[in-house]
C-alpha cells in the first residue's frame, strides 16, 4: 500500500477489518501515521518511478491508482515534468495529497468507477492488493483501457498467495490479496500488458515488530497496435531501449577480427531484445542480432556486421538468497560477487578475472579454479531467461523446456541470447591459505591436481618449471602431502580479485590493448601431459609476448552436454599476448590452429568452440 491507501471498494464482507467492521479506508485513515513512518523509504519505487519519467517526458499524463497521500510517486513525476492524474477512495488520502502535490488533479474515486483514457502511463503502488483478486483483474482491465497502446504500467505488490484473506498489518487486521510472482506476472499479462520485468525485492518496515516482506515490481507496456498487428518495438526503439556508439564495438579482446555493427543497441529488459529479434525489418533482411557484454571474446564471437546488443544494460543483480541469486546477464562477475558477499554467500564457481558477463561466460562454460569439484559455471545455473532466434522470451531449467537449457549453456548464443539466469549459492569464506607448490613436469603437476584435496586449484607453467596453486578456505594450514615453497594468507576478497593489480599494470604498460590470439582445448586428463610437453616444446617465449600466460587447469565439466569434455578434463591455455617484437598474431593464431588440431586428435576440442557463421545469429 502506497502512504496508507486503497485503489477501490469491494464488498462489505471482503473489505472491512476483522476486528471492527469499518471499512480498510478508514482503517488506514486512522494508521496513515505509523504506516508512513514504517515504509517512508522504498528504493526500488522510488527508482521505478525515475524509470517511468524518463521513458516518458516531460508533459506526459500519468495515473496514479491509489495515490494516498501523494508522496513519494506523484510528488516524484510532477517534479519531472509528469502531468498526474491521483485518484483515491479515501478522502482523507486526497486531502493530504492536495497539500503535497497541488499540482496534480486529485479524485475521490474507486478504481473499478474510473473511465477516463488517453494516459501514457499508469502505477498502482500497493494498493491493488487491497482488492479481492477478482477485483484485481477487473482493475488491470480499467487500467488497460486507460493507458494508450504504447503506454507503461507499473504495479507494486507484496508477494503473497492470498485472497482477501485477514492478516494482522501494525497491530489492526485488514483483508489484502497478493500473488505468487509468477502468477502476478501471468495476471498482468492477461489483462494484455507485455511484462518487461518483474523485479523482486526484499524489505523491512522501519519499525521494531515488522517483518522481511518481499515486494513484486511489474514493469509492463501495452502493446502498441499498427494496422491488424501488435507492434512494440517502434516505441521501444525510440524511447526505451538505448541507441549507443558503443566504443570498441568493432573489435574485442583477441584483437583478430573486425566487423563494424550496422546499429548497437542498450536494452534494459528482455522484451526489448524479443522486439529487436521479432522486427519485421530484421526478420526479412535476415540481419544478425548478437549479444556483447564487456567485449572479452577473442576470436570475434561478439563482433557482428549487423546488430549488437550491448548487453550491460541489463546488469542488475535482482534477488539474493540463501541458495540462489538471479542476476542479469548483463551483470559482470565482480557484480554478482560484491552482492553475495553481502550476505555472507558467493557463486560456487568464479572466473580469474571478474569482470566478464554472467551471460558471456555462461555461453561458453565458464571454467575457474574451483571447477574441479563444483563443475563449469554453466553447471550451477538452475534458471536461465533467453529470447530464443524467434523472439520468444523463454524460461527454461532441468525440469522445464530442459533441451533448451542445455542447448543454451555452452552454446556460444547459437539458440538464443542468455538475458537472467538463477544461480547457485555457497557460503563464502572470511579468509584463505594459497600455497604454491613447484614440480618438474607437466604430467607430475597434473597427477597432483587430481590427488590433493584443495578448494581451489590452478597451475602454470613457468620459466622455472611447472607451479601449482593450491589454496584451501578458512584453514589453520596448507592441504597434506604437499611441500609448498609459498605460502600466503588473504582476505577472501582480495583473493578473487587478485588479478586487478596485474591488469592495472598491462593498462598502463600498453600489453592489455594488444591483441591477445589466446589458444585454448580442453583434452581428456590420461592425454594432457603429453600434450602439453609436445606443444610447449615448439614454443617460445615470443610465441606467448612479453605478458602472455600458460595455465593448465584439471577440472569436471559437469552436466553441460553442449560443452565437449570428458568427465576428468583438463584445460590447457596459451594465453597469447602479440607483444611488440614477438611473434605476430597471425603468426601465433597458425600456432592456435595447430593446437586445436592436436587436441582433436586425442579427443579434446578447443575452447570455446571455434566459430562458425551459427555464432552470429
């Protein structure tokens, strides 16, 4: 409820207070005062507000369904130029928001009596849920009526699954409804909204005795009408989704490939990339869609003569839990992390380097140092939302439409484009041991990599030979049967981060805009030695650069059918950096294309997959 308000009447019965048969109106009349102080700060409505105002303009006409006493929204829009149009069944309600928005044209009035159109947008800030769920519908049905095709509508509401049900709310009992957000999404989307997104967000009421409400936001359009045919993406190209020159757009990492994109487009929600994908222009010319997060490719997956989606403009971490987090896939690792540590909880597996996209690494696998106990990254996604290549948003897992969850892990965005995903929680440690162990070859460094018991671990090879990295969390010593030469104690954050310091460093001296012909396999762990001992014997220190790295990484996969591993794998990394003076990059890719082919040969495949044209769509 928005400063103590209802949207409308409903029947004596369902609408009085249990305990003294006056009307909720009145009921919230008389706590008006103790409500407001318990819920005078609400971010995410304050920011959905911003969002309204932005997308529409100075000068637009906005209702505000059950604008109590007008504060926050109303007051909000009016200053940004919004023309608000309150409406309220409390009198009491109305007469406050005459004192606080004078500027706005108040009603005393019930939301299911309203008949005015013509809006370009619409919020009900909880106050629907002070209707019966019967009510609810009949609601969203006036408030379509009201808001022009091409309008946005906006709805706050606690999630519960409830019915005009009796609860207690500051010590007086009041009937509310309130959905499950699946359903809510599902009921504004019958009333013939688009749902753009359903934000989830958790809340405590400023005051002792409340409890942790979880708040549903529905951001929804109604579909705008041309001719016989819905069409939203005219509207959303022109004020919703961002047209940007994104620097770098024709380029990424490896520095190989060049393509220059016919548009780059931000999008802030899925619907928007489902519009783009539907577009009839796009459709019949046959032109690319294609994601990009923060451009890490480096043989030009990302790159497109056609459209690219900047994909950090969904980057929102939405809901964080004991067990789960759902993010954008437009959020980078460090996001998703700083997030979780809040709580206490962190991704069971994270990249060297955090600042990749959750939906870039994803479509690839996402290998880190915890994987061979916790698999890929790709592997502890238990949801993902994709716009598939017929412009459906799609919501799919292990139990639901599981051939497209698999076909979009490790599936280089060849089946659709990742735009949230859920993922899997674990407890993170305060602090941890990293050892470093040094061995004489290849085939020693990766037996061990399989023997000892290590929450992390990684190895590289060295001008001094082959080092393993060993690192075990919140631990009084280092893993048994090992002989470190190092041994170091960090703060768990500083230890994820670890790389920032190295990157600062190649920024400044030049090395990190050079191009980076990284070649990459995953083989099966019996075949990896040899492998490796072949390969580095045709490589010198020129054919890597001056910043160039050697990882050798023994991991499990995990159920990513997409991805071609064997249950004990192990990644070998020639993280080539063509540095002035060293080889060149064409060069050190013939060299790639060498390895890829070795790796084939014992029943590996390089990693990621190599590219072809399906990657562009």
């Amino acid at each position: 409820m928005d400063e103590g308000k209802r949207a409308g009447s409903t029947s004596s019965d369902q609408a009085t207070s249990a305990s003294d048969g006056v009307s909720q109106a009145l009921v919230f009349d008389h706590l008006v005062k103790r409500y407001e102080l318990a819920y005078s700060d609400r971010p995410e409505q304050t920011r959905a507000a911003v969002w309204l105002a932005e997308r529409l303009g100075v000068g637009a006409r906005v209702l505000d369904v059950g604008c109590g006493s007008g504060v926050p929204t109303a007051r909000q829009l009016v200053d940004a130029g919004i023309q608000v149009v309150g409406i309220d069944i409390s009198p009491v309600m109305i007469s406050a928001a005459a004192a606080a928005v004078p500027e706005a044209a108040l009603h005393t009035c019930d939301v299911l009596e309203f008949t005015e159109i013509g809006f370009d947008g619409a919020v009900a800030f909880f106050s629907l849920l002070m209707l019966p769920r019967s009510g609810i519908q009949q609601a969203l049905a006036v408030l379509h009526k009201a808001v022009k095709p091409g309008g946005y509508l906006l709805v706050g509401m606690v999630e519960a699954d409830l019915d005009a049900e009796a609860v207690s709310f500051l010590d007086t009992d009041v009937r509310v409804s309130g959905y499950r957000r699946d359903d809510l999404h599902r009921v504004v989307e019958q009333a013939g909204f688009t749902v753009l997104e359903l934000r989830v967000v958790s809340y405590t009421p400023a005051l002792a005795e409340a409890e942790l409400e979880t708040h549903l936001y529905v951001y929804a359009q109604r579909p705008r009408l041309v001719g016989s045919r819905v069409e939203q993406a005219s509207l959303r190209y022109s004020s919703a989704m961002t047209e940007v020159g994104l620097p770098g757009a024709t380029r990424d990492f490896g520095g190989l490939v060049s393509r220059t994109p016919s548009r780059v487009v931000r999008p802030a929600y899925a619907a928007e990339i489902a519009d783009l994908v539907r577009d009839s222009v796009v459709a019949r010319a046959g032109v690319a869609v294609v994601a990009r997060g923060c451009g890490h490719s480096s043989r030009g997956e990302s790159l497109t003569e056609g459209i690219a989606v900047d994909m950090r403009g969904m980057a929102r971490v939405h809901e964080v839990g004991e067990d789960r987090v759902v993010v954008d896939a437009g959020a980078t690792w460090r996001e998703v992390l700083e997030a979780t540590l809040q709580c206490g909880r962190m991704p069971p597996v994270l990249t060297d380097y955090l600042d990749l996209t959750v939906g870039g690494t994803l479509s690839a696998a996402g290998i880190g140092g915890t994987s061979h106990i916790h698999g890929t990254q790709a592997a502890n996604v238990l949801e993902l939302e994709a716009v598939t290549p017929a412009g459906e948003i799609v919501t799919c897992s292990p139990r639901q439409r599981s051939q497209l969850f698999d076909a979009l892990r490790s599936g280089m965005g060849r089946h659709g484009i990742i735009t949230k995903a859920a993922l899997r929680l674990t407890t993170a440690p305060k602090a941890v041991l990293s050892c470093r162990v040094q061995f004489a070859s290849a085939a020693e460094l990766i037996a061990a990599q399989g023997r000892i018991h290590a929450d992390f671990i990684s190895g590289q090879v060295k001008s001094s030979g082959f080092e393993l990295k060993a690192v075990v969390y919140d631990a009084s010593g280092p893993p048994q049967g090992l002989a470190p030469i190092d041994v170091e104690e960090l703060a768990f954050e500083d230890f994820a981060d670890r790389m920032r310091p190295d990157v600062e460093k190649l920024i400044e001296l030049g090395e990190w805009d050079c191009p980076h012909p990284w070649g990459q396999v995953i083989v099966p762990a019996a075949q990896a030695a040899k492998l490796v001992e072949a390969t580095l014997a045709e490589t010198s220190p020129a054919d890597i650069g001056l910043s160039g790295v050697i990882l050798i990484k023994r991991f499990s996969p995990g159920p990513v059918p997409m991805l071609r591993a064997p249950s004990d794998a192990v990644l070998f990394a020639l993280l080539r950096t063509a540095s002035p003076g060293c080889a060149t990059a064409a060069q050190m890719t013939v060299a790639n294309d060498q390895l890829y082919d070795r790796a084939e040969a014992v029943g590996g495949a390089p990693y990621p997959p190599r590219p072809t044209p399906a990657h562009s769509r």
